[in-house]
C-alpha cells in the first residue's frame, strides 16, 4: 500500500483552526497508521514535558522537530520512536529543551542524519550514543550546553561526521588525543566561546578535511602557528579567531622558540616594547625564518578570516603572511589606529574588508592601493578626519565604500582618485562626517576608465557600460553650505599643518590641471544631501552632479528658493524631496540656461528668454514623477505654475505643512496626479467665483487619493464633489461646521467609489440640520463602497441607524455618545472594528453585538462604565483586539472572557480600587493572549501581574504615568513564555532595580523596550547578575546574543553620556557581532533600532575645544587637519528647525560611546566647574576627584592611582582654595595624559 506524505506543523504560530490553541504540556496522543507517511512534523514553541512510550508507533517520519519545549531526559521514555520512525527518522531537532543528559531514546535511531540538541544541559554523552547511527550521522550540534570537554569515546564511533557544533560550552582545553579518530572527514568544527585556554599545536593533525574553524571567543593566551599547519589544514578556508582577548603577535626563530604555555621573562614585552599583559594573547610562528614561513603558505586556501573584537593596534604583518589568499578580512571593533601602505600588500584575492568601530585617524596615500577584486569596504565608526589623495587607487571592483560617522571635514580633490572602474555600481557612503565643503573634484577621476571610455568610445559594449554606471553617493548629517571650488579650506588646512598641506598640494596638482582641460559629468543615480546647511544650489552644482541623478534628497537643509533649473539640468530626475527646508518660492533662473548646460533639442527651442512666451518653447516637459516639499514655507503655489505645467509625469505631490492658503485656478491640470497631500496649511476655501469649471483640481481622471486635513476649511469643497475617482478622501481637523443638503446628491454619487472618508475632529453640529439627515446620514448610502469610516471628535450625542454594508471600520471615538441604537448596524453588518473610546457610555451596548458578530477589534477605554460581567462581551466569538482601560470599574467578572477564546490583543488597568482584582484570575481563560498593555494606575509595580500569563504571550507592555518604582520581582512567572517582547514605556520611572531581568532569564528570545522613561542611566546589574559583570573589562562575561535578538531599545530618555554607559556601547556591538551568525536580518534590524537610543553628551563645548588643542592634534596624524567647530558656533543660524545643522551636536547614539571620547571631556568639564565656582564644598570637591579618578581608571585600568594625594588630603579638601584643587587636579591629569 502506497503511503501518503504530509508536512504537519504544530508551531505555536499555526493552529489546525482559528480557535486551536496548540498549548501542549505532553504528547499523549498516537498518530494514525503504519499507512501514514509524515515527511516534516513541527512541534516547536509548545510547551511539551514528556514523550511517552511510542508516541510515534505506526507513523514514518523523516523529519522531526520538538525544539523551544520544555523536555527533559527522565521525561522521554526509552521507547519513544519504537516503530517505523526509529529506521526511517533522519533529522531530529531537540533544541532550547531542558534535557540533562543524552536521551537513552536516542541510541535507538538508525538512520539519523542530522541530530541537534542546542541550548540544553547535557554534560557528557555515553560512548555508545551512537552506535546506531555510526556511519549516517552527519552533522551533530552540541551547542550552548555543559560539555567540560570534548566527547571524544562517543564520537569515535562516527565514520562520517562532516559537522559538529561545540560552540559555549565549558570546555577549557583541547588535547592531542580530542579530536583523533573521528575527525578525518570532518569539515566544519565550532569551538568558540567556551573559555578554552589551551589547544594543543598537534589536535587537528588527523583533521586533514577541516574548511571551516570557529576558535572565537576564548582565553588563549598563545596560540601557536604550526596550529595552522597547512600539513594538517590545508583546506581550511574559513577561519574565526574573535574575541580573543588582547592580542599580539610573536614571530620566533628556530634560535629564539618559547614554549606555548609558558611566560617567562624574555617574553612578556611585545613587539612595541610595551608590557604584556598575562590576559595577552600569543601569537606564536614556531618557524625556521621568516622566509620559509612566507615560502610554505600556511593556510594558502583560507578565504575568510574573523579577527573583530581583538584589541589589536595594527594589523600584523605576520598575520597577513599566514593567510595569502583570504577574500574575507574582519578586523572591526579593535583599536586600529593606522593602516599602512603594505598592510594589505600580496592580499590579492581580497573581496571584502570591514575596519569598522577602530581608531583610524588617517588614511594615506595608497593605503588600499590596488586590491583588484576588492568589492567592499567598511571603516564606518572610525575617527578618520583626513583621506589623502590617492587613498583608494585601483580598485576596479569596488562596489561599496563606507566611511559614515567619522570626522571628516575636507575631501582633497584626488581623495578617491581612480576608485572604480569596472563595477557596474558604486555606493559611497559619506553621511555622519563634518564635511562643509563638497567640491565635484573629489569626484572628478572617480571612475577613470569610465571617463576615457566616454571621451573616446571604441566599441558599443564600452559606451554601453558607461550608460549603466550607478552610483549611489550619501553625503546626509554633514555641514555642507557649498558645492563651488573649495580652494579656501585648503588655505586653513594650509595654516594648520604648512608641510604636510604642500606635499598633498603637489601631489594632486597635475591631476587637478589635467582636470581643467577635460571636465566631465559625474554619473551619479540616487544623491542623499539631508541635514545640511545648503542655502541655495551653484551653477557648479547643476553643471556636475544631477545630469543624470534619478533620486535627489535634499531635505533639513536652509532652502529658500525652488531653482527651475534643478528640474532643467536634472533631465532623468524621477523623485524629489526638499522637506524641511525654508522654500517660499520658485526661483526662475532660466538666465543662467547657456550652452555650457548641454540642454538639448528637446529642451531648448530658443534663446530669447526676454519674454513669457519665448519662454513657454524652452522646456518641453521635466521627468520628475514624485515631489515632497513638506515642511516649509510656502504660501502661494502661484509662482510653481511653470514647474506643475511641464511636469507632465507627476503623480505624486506631498505639500503638507506649508502656508498655502489658497490652490489657483488649474494649477494641476497638466500633471498626472495620483495622490494630492495638502494637509497641515492654511486653505479657508478651495471654491472661488472663477474657478467654476475647474473641476477636481483638472484631475478628476486621474486623483485617487486626496488629503486636505488639517486646514481651515469651513465647508465641504465643492471642487472635491467631481474627483469620481478617488478612493481615500481626508478632511479631518478643519473647521467644517456645515454640510449644504444641496450637495447630498453630488456627495453620494463621489461615495459610490469612495473607500475611505475622515470627517473626525470638525466642528459639524449635526443638531442643526433637518432630522432625516442627523437621523440617518442620508449622504451615506447604501450603493457606497465606503471600507472606513472616521467620525471622531465630533461632538456626537446621538447617532441613528447606518446604511454601509460594506463598511468594516468605524471610529466614533471622543464624541458625547451616552448610549448606541440598539439598531445602529443592522444594516451595516461586516464591521470589524468598532472604537467607541471616551464617550459617555455607562454600560457596555450588549444589544448592537447580534449585529456584529464578526467584530475583531472593539475599543472601549476611557468610558464611565462600572460593571463588567460575564455577559458584556457574549456573543463577540471572533474578538481579538480589546480595550478596556481607564474604565469606572467597581466591579469586574473573573468570566469575562469566558467566550473569547480568540482574544490575542488586550489592554487594561490595575483598577486598585476593586478589592477583588486580580489580573491572573481574569486572564486564566484566555489561552490565545499574545500581546498585553497593563496601564498601571498605582506608583509601584509589585505583585499586579505575577503569574498572570500563558505560554503564547508575546508581549508585554507596563505604561502609567504614576509608575515610578518596579520591585525586582514583578515579572515572576513569566519565565514560561518563548518569544517575548517587553516594553516599558511612558512611565516615571528613573532608576531600574537591579536584577530586575531575573525571572526572565530562560526566555529564548527578547526583545527590551525601555523608550518615553525618566532614566538617565542604567546599570549593567539591572540585565546581569553582579558576579557576571566585568569591572575590568567593561564587558558581560556570560551574555547571549541568542537571547537578544530583538535588541535594546533605549531612546527618548533623558539619558547622559558618561562612563556608566559604556559598558552598554561595547556590549550591544559585540551582541550584534554575534547575532550575525544566528540571524543577519535580525541583527541589523536590532542595531538601526538602537541607533535611535541617544543620550545627552555632558560635556561643554569648552571642553572640546580644550579636548582637541591639548590631545588631538599631531602632525603625523592630522594631515591637513581643519575643524570648524569654532566657526560653527560663531554662525548658528536662527532658524529653529534646523538648529540641529548648526550647533554642536549634543545628542550621540549610546551604541557610539567610547571611553576616548567621555571620560576626558568629562574631566576637563570637572576642571570648568571647579574655575566658575565661587566655592567648593567637601562633597563637590570628593565628587571631582572621583571624576578624574575615572579618567584614569578606563585608561590605566588597575594601575595605583594615589599619585599626590592621600587619603588624608582628600578629607580635608573643603578646607582648600579651589586655585590649589584646580592645579593638583591639573597635575595629576598631565601625568596621565
């Protein structure tokens, strides 16, 4: 008999029906006949404890999933898989499970291939685990569990195992022995992350297959090169060695070899003639001489490397030699301060290399030069204040190059001199840095080849290249006021350092002229110029970049004038966004138009621009399809006539918070207008006595979506009547107090393919109209196709029966119903949502639920309703969305949800003066619950929400305005749930109690929100246990990124920047760092979501000032150097919504903290607050020094800080002049510093 496949899944997300709540504790149901054949069975996310004796008897399964249960080894019977599945079973998942010790179940399968059991608590494996499965077994990941050592008498038996996961165990060292006899065919072995302080140079001898190695994250303190021999791994090709401490490199000669696990005394200075520290990794090359290390390629065939989170000063050459032929180089998050000429010298297979989050400072002359299959490059997070010329030379390949958030202020003319020349695209990333000045010269040779080939086109797949050239240029969060020639920042740079300033200056300078002779274009696609300072665009700007630009953003910058020429020059340009900015008007500049703007035919017929109509042939029409100019200041759209006339493709025009106070006869007509978005101006009247004929704005055929909310309109625009196309029609906060009865016909007829209609927040008094229309809303009728209805804020007392069958959203929130006709929708039955929030009801409107059935979404909060009871919602099967916040609750049914088995969405209050409620009792029917808002109305959260919910929740937000205090044991009992998200937010909170995560440790996957507090800072004890901080190191010891994979969300905080948040900085980087691994989407999602979290830096822009001129200024270092901060904050412009542009940023992103940046400015600041006072107290005087203690502590860490003052004199420094504190304080740092 034939058997029948299925793919069953049991996930906690998929139930086998809307109602089915998948909440199973055991298996204690069989599976149906030998006859059934299941391919893949999932049982993941339930909470299942036992598998008894042949659960899976008479079924053939291949693959097998239990993980995230809560399983353990003594509740899985012996017999489990007996049957057909115990030979045909061949992937088996048993992750995130609470198993012990190695299932005696699992010796029984035959055929397995694939067996993992991640994150549990098994320690050892019998030798005969796997004498079943001794030649099928393949890949096996012990991963996350309790293994002091590998299981070497268990994995002997395995003939073929390709793959095996060790990775966060216990285990502290790996011998000869480890890994032998089982490993000759493996391919891929994880041993990060288990605090390992020594491995054998012999242990991967036999291992002759090996392609991936994952050493990450343990305690070596050397690391010997013939490890890598290429005799034993001479097909490895993936390598991570991260986190491995401090790091340094050894190369020994055959006379001068040290022994791996010794430090002696000719050895404990590295190779800068620095201390070494015995928490200093070694890395040891036992070779003959230098050249025949070089000459027998160890590790010829690697292809990716992992060296991030090292605390390496350089990058070692030595490193460089052991792998030839990498194509992958992670070097981010160490302390990289330069990159030399030769760093990368002979890495010629090099696709990819990140520098991000190091020191780097300068990039010089050829420091990447002619890596010819380099396609990225990533120094994003570094302190890179000048490129020299010529820094990227020759690299044809290049596709990405990201210097974003650095400190660069200039880019000399040949910066990226000869970049890319083969690539199809090119993204530059340029935003985050200080540049003020963007000159197209630094662009000017950019794509050398590219250039030539345009000049001097021999063949058509040459030019053909050309035209497909993308680039994709990010100059966003600068200071740029200036495209033209930028010879005057030279002259400063000049003044700062003279010499280095006339090397560069020669350098570049033939090319420069070369440049004069033969100008070009730059091709580039999508050009991000946001949050800036532009004032207004130079010829240079029209001439060089936007020729062929198809997305130009231009936003938060200090726009007056919409130049016509930007629609001119900028022939290709599709999408256009100037929001932000001060535009009033359009700058006719058709003057300007010459032959140097290679116009062509189709743009310019004539060259008299003396009067209207000569001037009417020069532009036959502009490409530009969207258009935002939201946020600015203009007030008539007369002088935009030109630019909507010949935008013949527009559809779409954003206009919103403007001062527009009225729209002109025809002004849209010869566009394509798909969506109009007026909202947030200054428009009394759209109907006028000479506009008659212009009817829906001349675009009735093709407006779809109109948005007019938020003006002052006083009636319902008669122009609006004939747009017969429109689908969303917004006219909400306006001043329409009158809806004319003559325009009842024309407004039903518009209705009849209207889907969505907002009239809330106007001041219409239906009382005054004639009764069938307050009755009735006759303009609403039955032939609509009306989808949503808003009605809020409309002073509503009473509102009769409906007519709009097809209607499945209704607002009617923050009116003044008291109570609902009981018939209100029995004509309009397929509503789903319902939000009848702060009315003036006093019961629940039991009577219109037999109408409604199907209602999904129901929002009651904020009504003086007193009782609820088991009654209130009956009838309600299908809902899922419930409000009943800030009710007048004096009584509430524990049974109120008895028949909402459905319900996954519910928010509620405390309600502390019901002496009965308790939130468990309520919630205990509501199995489905996966998203709870508990509005807390008492000031300390303590016992409210204990072990109130199920296993299917999902998230959990704690709000209150009163909620000042959270006792360390309020989330007890919410350890069982799997996925959750926990936010706190908009309470009053400003300390969070330590331990305060505790019971919320065994959750597989978190998600922190902690935005809209009082918090200015928080503690690493408030996650982690204080025995698991590191003090020294600044970091967690024991954290899981794997937990962690929806980040820490910390914005809108009153949050300071100071050395208390660093540990918070460093910690997420290296959570992101692992996250990758697990899921990449999921890390960068969680690091653009904590890039939002910004504290407040505290330091004065005195102390930068004193910062730069004392410490980081160098010759060596700061070529060129130009910083204009000074002249900043000499010019802040006035204008209040830029002001961001103009002053000294004070907020950073916490995930941007360095200790180099805090902790000396926040001395110095010590310093100015001792000057400007007039006196100092004892405690101010202790909490100075302790300020300046801190500097000392994250720079020298346990060095003995009691230099010139004792104890004694710390006592009694109240009873010192603050001129004599001033300059101990000043000594000591210079001693340091």
């Amino acid at each position: 008999m034939d058997s029948t496949i299925y793919n069953f899944d049991f996930h906690y997300e998929n139930g086998m029906n809307e109602s089915a709540t998948n909440h199973r504790s055991s298996i204690d149901w069989r599976l149906p006949s030998s006859s059934l054949r299941i391919d893949q069975l999932y049982l993941d996310f339930n909470f299942i404890q036992s598998l008894p004796n042949g659960v899976f008897r008479g079924v053939l399964i291949h693959k097998l999933s239990i993980s995230n249960n809560r399983l353990t080894s003594s509740q899985i019977d012996p017999e489990t898989f007996q049957g057909p599945t115990e030979f045909g079973l061949k992937v088996l998942d048993f992750n995130y499970n609470l198993i012990d010790g190695y299932p005696i179940a699992l010796k029984s399968l035959r055929s397995l291939q694939r067996l993992s059991l991640r994150n549990n608590r098994i320690d050892r494996i019998d030798s005969d685990a796997f004498e079943r499965c001794t030649s099928t077994l393949e890949n096996l990941d012990l991963s996350q569990n309790l293994f002091e050592e590998i299981p070497s008498k268990a994995l002997n038996r395995l003939k073929n195992l390709i793959k095996l996961n060790m990775h966060d165990n216990v285990i502290q060292s790996v011998n000869k022995n480890s890994l032998e006899g089982w490993c000759r065919k493996l391919k891929s072995l994880t041993l990060s992350k288990n605090g390992l302080v020594h491995l054998d140079p012999d242990a991967f001898h036999q291992c002759n297959q090996l392609s991936e190695l994952r050493l990450g994250g343990n305690k070596f303190l050397h690391l010997q090169a013939n490890l890598f021999d290429a005799n034993n791994l001479s097909k490895l090709q993936l390598l991570d060695l991260s986190s491995l401490r401090k790091v340094d490199w050894i190369e020994q000669s055959g006379n001068n070899r040290h022994h791996a696990n010794h430090f002696d005394e000719e050895n404990k200075y590295n190779s800068n003639g620095n201390k070494r520290s015995k928490n200093q990794l070694n890395l040891i090359a036992n070779n003959q001489s230098e050249e025949s290390l070089y000459e027998k390629n160890i590790l010829s065939q690697l292809k990716w490397l992992q060296f991030d989170f090292n605390r390496i000063e350089k990058i070692p050459p030595e490193m460089i030699r052991l792998f030839p032929r990498i194509k992958h180089l992670d070097l981010q998050n160490n302390l990289i301060k330069t990159i030399e000429n030769d760093d990368f010298k002979g890495l010629n297979n090099l696709t990819s290399i990140i520098l991000s989050n190091n020191n780097i400072r300068v990039l010089r002359t050829s420091s990447f030069e002619n890596l010819k299959q380099l396609e990225s490059l990533t120094l994003h997070f570094n302190r890179i204040k000048t490129i020299q010329t010529h820094s990227f030379n020759r690299l044809p390949r290049l596709q990405s190059l990201v210097l974003s958030k650095n400190q660069i202020n200039y880019l000399w003319p040949d910066s990226f001199y000869n970049l890319s020349t083969q690539s199809r695209s090119l993204t530059l990333m340029l935003d985050d840095n200080r540049i003020q000045c963007f000159s197209v010269d630094c662009l000017r040779n950019i794509f050398l080849r590219n250039n030539l080939e345009k000049a001097h086109p021999q063949q058509n797949r040459s030019t053909q290249f050309v035209q497909d050239f993308s680039l994709y240029l990010n100059i966003s969060h600068n200071r740029i006021k200036t495209f033209e020639n930028c010879s005057n920042y030279w002259t400063f740079s000049q003044r700062r350092n003279r010499k280095n300033f006339e090397h560069t200056f020669n350098q570049h300078h033939h090319h420069h002229r070369h440049q004069q002779s033969s100008r070009s274009r730059i091709e580039i696609s999508v050009l991000d110029l946001s949050h800036n300072q532009i004032e207004n665009f130079q010829r240079e700007f029209f001439d060089e970049f936007c020729s062929n630009t198809l997305s130009l953003l231009i936003n938060n910058n200090l726009i007056r004038s919409l130049p016509l020429k930007l629609f001119i020059q900028c022939k290709r340009l599709q999408t256009l966004s100037l929001n932000y900015n001060l535009i009033q008007n359009v700058r006719n500049d058709l003057d300007f138009i010459s032959d140097e703007t290679n116009t062509n035919d189709d743009d310019m017929i004539g060259l008299n621009k003396s009067n209207s109509n000569d001037r009417d042939r020069i532009i036959k029409h502009f490409s530009i399809q969207s258009l935002s100019l939201h946020h600015n200041s203009i007030v008539n759209l007369q002088g935009f006539a030109e630019i909507f006339d010949r935008s013949l493709r527009l559809k779409i025009l954003n206009l919103d918070h403007n001062k527009i106070e009225s729209l002109p006869f025809d002004i849209f007509h010869r566009t394509s207008l798909i969506s109009l978005s007026i909202s947030s101006n200054l428009l009394e009247s759209l109907d006028s006595s000479g506009d008659l004929n212009d009817k829906c704005f001349g675009i009735s055929g093709s407006l779809k979506y109109l948005d007019l909310s938020k003006n002052l309109l006083s009636s319902l625009p008669k122009r609006i009547l004939h747009c017969q196309n429109l689908i969303e029609l917004i006219l909400s906060e306006n001043r329409i107090y009158l809806i004319d009865t003559i325009l009842m016909r024309p407004l039903s007829r518009l209705l009849i393919n209207l889907q969505r209609l907002e009239l809330n927040q106007n001041p219409i008094d239906f009382n005054h109209f004639d009764r069938k229309i307050r009755a009735d809303f006759d303009f609403l009728n039955n032939n609509s196709m009306l989808l949503v209805l808003n009605l809020n804020h409309l002073n509503l007392v009473r509102l009769q029966e409906l007519n709009l069958p097809y209607l499945h959203t209704l607002d009617l929130s923050w009116n003044n119903l008291n109570s609902i006709h009981n018939r209100i929708f029995s004509q309009t039955r397929n509503i789903r949502s319902l939000n009848l929030a702060s009315n003036r009801l006093n019961e629940i409107p039991k009577n219109i639920w037999k109408y409604i059935t199907r209602l999904q979404h129901l929002n009651l909060c904020d009504n003086p309703i007193d009782v609820l009871d088991s009654s209130s919602f009956a009838g309600l099967k299908f809902l899922r969305f419930l409000d009943i916040r800030g009710l007048n609750l004096q009584f509430i049914d524990s049974r109120i949800f008895i028949y909402q088995s459905q319900i996954s969405t519910l928010k509620i209050s405390t309600y502390p003066q019901i002496r009965s409620y308790r939130l468990q009792d309520i919630l205990a029917k509501t199995d489905s619950l996966k998203t709870i808002v508990v509005d807390v109305q008492e000031s300390i959260l303590s016992h409210q929400i204990q072990w109130a919910f199920g296993g299917k929740l999902r998230e959990l937000v704690i709000t209150g305005q009163h909620l000042n205090i959270i006792v360390p044991d309020a989330f007890q009992g919410l350890n069982n749930a799997n996925d959750l998200t926990l936010r706190i937010t908009n309470t009053s909170i400003k300390n969070l109690p330590d331990g305060l995560l505790q019971f919320l440790a065994d959750i597989r996957y978190i998600t922190i929100d902690l935005r809209h507090n009082s918090l200015s800072t928080i503690s690493p004890t408030v996650f982690f246990d204080l025995n698991q901080y590191d003090q020294r190191q600044q970091s967690i010891k024991t954290w899981q990124s794997r937990q962690l994979l929806g980040g820490i969300i910390l914005d809108n905080n009153p949050l300071i920047c100071d050395c208390n948040l660093l540990w918070f900085s460093r910690w997420m980087r290296e959570i992101f760092t692992e996250m990758k691994s697990i899921n990449v989407e999921a890390a960068i999602h969680a690091k653009s979501t904590l890039s939002l979290s910004k504290c407040n830096r505290s330091c004065t822009d005195e102390s930068k000032k004193t910062k730069k001129s004392n410490d980081d200024f160098d010759e060596d270092n700061y070529d060129y150097y130009y910083d204009d901060s000074d002249e900043d904050d000499q010019n802040q412009n006035s204008n209040s919504h830029l002001d961001h542009n103009n002053r000294t940023i004070s907020l950073i992103s916490i995930i941007d903290l360095r200790k180099e940046d805090l902790c000396h400015s926040c001395a110095i600041n010590s310093w100015n607050s001792i000057a400007s006072s007039s006196k100092t107290s004892s405690s101010e005087s202790l909490l100075i020094w302790k300020t300046s203690e801190t500097l000392v502590y994250y720079k020298y860490y346990y060095y003995s800080i009691i230099l010139l003052l004792s104890i004694e004199i710390i006592q009694i420094l109240s009873f010192v002049s603050k001129e004599i504190v001033l300059q101990m304080l000043r000594i000591k740092c210079q001693i340091f510093l």
